[in-house]
C-alpha cells in the first residue's frame, strides 16, 4: 500500500500494543498510512502473546506494506511491555503510540505533531484527551473517578491520561523510568525530566471487533498503587545542574619531538 515510506531512516514510530485483535489491526494500519503519508514513518506492532491468529494476519498484511514491522511476545506481558519493547525497537525521532483496538482515531496525528512540533524542544509529549467516550456508564465514571485523584496528585494538568494516542519524542520517552503501568503516568513522568506536555482533543470510537483485554477492575486496584509511586518519583526529583562540555585547547601539530618519539 505505502512500500517507499521505509526507505532512509523514519521520521515517526508508530508503536501499538496488540492482543487477539486480528480483525481491527488490517482497517487500523490502513487508516495511519492514510493519515501519515506525508512522513517518513514505519509501523511497530507489538504482539502481545495472541491466540487469534493475529500473527499471521500481520504477516499477510505486512507483504504488501514494507512500512510494517511486527515484534511478538512469546506470552503477554501486558500493555505497558508492549509499549516498551516497540520503544526499544522504534527508529524514529518522534514515537506516536496508538492503541490496537481502533478506539483511537489515526486521523489525530499529523494534529498531534503539529501540536509536538510547535511546541518546540521544551515539549516533550503531546497527549490526546478524549472527547464523547464510548465505554460503558460505569467504565466513564471509573475513568473520570481515576483522572481526577491522579490530577489532584500530579499535578499533570491532564485531564484523559488514559487516552491512547500520544505522540512523544524518543530521547524524551528513554529517559522515563519504566514499570508496569507506566504509559497511563506518562505526561506526569515527561513533566519529571522538565519538559513540557500539549494536549489535543479526540473524539472516542466505538471498537469495531472483539473484547477490551484490560478490564476496570486489574487497572483501578494497581492503579492506586502505581499513583502513589509515581507520586513519590516526582517528590523525590532533584533539579538537575545544566552540563556543557569544556573545549580543551590542544596544539593542532605534534612537536616534533613528540614526532620521532613515535
């Protein structure tokens, strides 16, 4: 579909944590090419330990669209480690991060690097915060239970950090401390390192196929435990010292005795 977009490195890393979603990754992958198809940009899937076939609908998907690359665990380790292993993988500057089940838009990503971008160095995250949920009444009332404990704690000013779609500069997401849980932390972990963080409003979509992996209550009870770690990180953060390298004169010619000696 888009074969020239690997060639040279890529500009943009698209990393999705996937488990048993044979039937939406197909429709997913081709709404980012259409939404990225003026950038450099690869596609990092993460398998994520899938029993429904997910593996070798990628593989099929992937002779047609070299913009593709598909990681697999050999069990589930989650979505946080999903995340992590396409990071540790991704060649581009900047990493977009999109959930597999096709709740998320592609749409919203070139607003997303805009966003990022016009920010400058400074900004290391632009988040997506999303916009008419989808979820049940009683997953939108956990969700919004869970955002405003986590705002009056961080200090995030993040409203939806649960929101899968976030584009964020490499450099900037390897200096974050990793744990299980962390990529529901990540604008209150960049504003740790000292940068700043964008938001860009989403409208939510319903999941085509399939079942949520995750459900309310795994994420609710460790949650409140990762809140209060990511809380302490934060406290104990030291302001760190500017670094700039000293420039050491050195002669631009050996002596010459220098010379015969060697």
């Amino acid at each position: 579909m888009n074969g020239g977009r690997t060639r040279g490195a890529p500009e943009i890393s698209v990393v999705i944590p996937a488990k048993d979603e044979r039937d939406n990754l197909p429709i997913l992958l081709d709404e980012i090419a259409a939404a990225l198809h003026s950038h450099q940009f690869e596609v990092l899937v993460v398998d994520d330990g899938s029993t429904d076939g997910t593996g070798e609908v990628l593989k099929d998907y992937g002779r047609e669209n070299t913009f593709l690359r598909v990681l697999r665990h050999d069990r589930s380790g989650g979505q946080s480690c999903a995340v992590r292993s396409g990071l540790c993988h991704a060649r581009g500057a900047i990493i977009i991060t999109i959930d597999g089940d096709g709740e998320n838009d592609p749409a919203y990503m070139p607003e997303l690097l805009a966003a990022l971008n016009a920010g400058g160095e400074t900004v290391g995250l632009a988040a997506g915060q999303r916009l008419g949920r989808k979820a049940s009444l009683f997953k939108r009332y956990a969700s919004k239970a869970a955002n405003k404990l986590r705002g009056a704690m961080l200090k995030d000013n993040t409203r939806d950090s649960g929101c899968g779609l976030k584009a964020i500069r490499t450099d900037v997401f390897k200096r974050l401390p990793y744990f299980d849980g962390w990529h529901r932390f990540l604008p209150a972990l960049v504003i740790r390192e000292g940068f700043g963080v964008v938001h860009v409003d989403i409208v939510d979509r319903q999941r085509r196929h399939g079942v949520s992996n995750y459900g309310i209550w795994d994420r609710a009870l460790v949650g409140i435990l990762d809140l209060y770690g990511v809380w302490w990180l934060r406290r104990r953060r030291r302001s760190l010292p500017s670094i700039s390298e000293v420039e050491i004169e050195r002669p631009a010619v050996q002596s010459r005795e220098f010379a015969e000696q060697a």
